[in-house]
C-alpha cells in the first residue's frame, strides 16, 4: 500500500460504511459506484439506509455524499472500514 498504514490518501481506495435517514431503491446503485445499498428501519420507524463498498478515491467518495445530499437523504454516518484494494487492504484503526 503507497502510504503504509490504514489512512487514505486522496488518490487511492477504501471501503466505506454511509448511513442517511431515508430510502432508495436499487434503481440508484449506478449512481451511488455499485455500493451495497440496504434500507432498514430504526425503532422510531424511520427508515435507515446504509451504503457499504468500495470506492476508487476520496473524489468518489465526495460524489456518494453529493449525490445523497441532491436526494434529500441527510447524512448519520461515514466511516472508513478498510484502505487499499482486495489485495492490499487495511483495516482501519489496526
């Protein structure tokens, strides 16, 4: 991995895991790079989605948000799960 640890540069891949109060449906997975899209609902009933996968940047990354952001959907959550691709991938906070 170019930097060595489990922080992303800008340039290179991670996995993440987004949640915004709301739904979509699997129409919108082109738009939000192919991530894992899951809606559930909370014990308020609202509804939670939570978008998990990998992104090439932190340009893509930004896109995601924009992209939820123009939806209406307002953000809970973002966390970096992993850096670096399937074959070189570090957990983060390890």
């Amino acid at each position: 991995m170019p930097n060595g640890g489990a922080n992303p540069t800008i340039s290179e891949p991670a996995y993440y895991c987004i949640r915004a109060r709301g739904a979509l449906d699997a129409r919108w997975i082109r738009w939000l790079h192919e991530m894992e899209l899951v809606v559930d609902r909370c014990a308020s009933g609202d509804a939670v989605l939570t978008l998990r996968g990998r992104l090439p940047d932190q340009a893509a990354l930004m896109g995601v948000l924009n992209q939820l952001n123009h939806l209406g959907l307002p953000l809970i959550s973002v966390e970096l799960l992993a850096v670096g691709t399937d074959s070189d991938m570090v957990l983060a906070g390890h």
